[in-house]
C-alpha cells in the first residue's frame, strides 16, 4: 500500500498514527515515513585529506544527488566564486524554482550543464540554478584555489 501524501507533512506523531491505523497502515510504514521526513541529510565531503560537512535540503534534486553517493570528483574553479564538478548524470529537478540566488556556502546543481556548483562567494540570481544544501563546516577548504580533489558520503548514524 502507498504511503500517504499526508505523512510527508510535517505532523505529529500522534495525528499520524492515529490516521494511518485507520486507514490500515503499519506501524512501522508510519514510523519509517516519519523517520525519514525528520532527518536532516547530512554529508562529508574529503577535500584533499580535510573535512568539510554540509546538510542536503529535503527536495527531490537533494534525494537524487544523494542516491550518486559516495562519489569522487574534481572540483575545478569557476567565475572566482564556484567549485565546479561535472555530475555523473543529470539530476531529478521536479518541484525546483527556475532558479535561485546563492549565497556562499551553498551546495547547488546547475542544471543546464548537469554540474555541481559549490558557492565558495554569493552570486547574483541564475536560471537554472537547483539548491542542493549548505556547507555547515570547512568552508574555508573549499576556497582554496584548486583543482581540488573531493570524496562526498553521506553520514550515517
């Protein structure tokens, strides 16, 4: 059975389940759901030996970029202001505003060149430009002139 729309709202526990058992959901349906809509997405990225951690946002481009993971790439500089890194693939975007201004320490996708764009500077608004997250620490790696070499893994708990 498919998991109700309702369940990725943010309810409380309580509203859920009580919904849920009536509709003839398990319990652990309902909790699994609930589980993975409170986790925030976190990520390590290995810049040449140093740590640097990011959170994803909770959207379809941040999931599908993260089903890539692990991944190594090469982050090469772009306009002063972006690591750059060609994707293996391009990126699921459903549901994305056509484009977003970032703001330094932005993780984003570029869909247009199907890149990773790390914002290491802000930048005025771009088309095409899907937020992926934010760098929450190590941000100072990343500005270092590169080309850098990057593992990204999610962390697991």
């Amino acid at each position: 059975m498919k998991t109700p729309t309702y369940l990725s709202n943010r309810w409380t526990w309580r509203q859920a389940l009580l919904s849920s058992l009536l509709l003839g959901l398990s319990l652990g349906s309902v909790c699994s759901a609930l589980a993975t809509e409170v986790l925030p997405m976190k990520i390590h990225l290995d810049v040449d030996g140093e740590s640097v951690t990011a959170t994803l946002d909770d959207s379809a481009a941040a999931h599908d970029f993260a089903a890539l993971l692990p991944l190594s790439l090469t982050l090469e500089d772009y306009a002063v202001i972006e690591r750059i890194a060609n994707l293996p693939r391009k990126l699921v975007t459903t549901g994305a505003p056509a484009g977003v201004k970032p703001k330094t320490g932005d993780i984003n996708y570029y869909a247009p060149w199907g890149n990773l764009a790390i914002f290491i500077g802000g930048n005025p608004y771009a088309p095409g430009l899907v937020r992926l997250g934010t760098v929450d620490t190590g941000l100072e790696v990343l500005q270092r002139p590169g080309p850098l070499k990057v593992r990204i893994e999610r962390i697991t708990d």
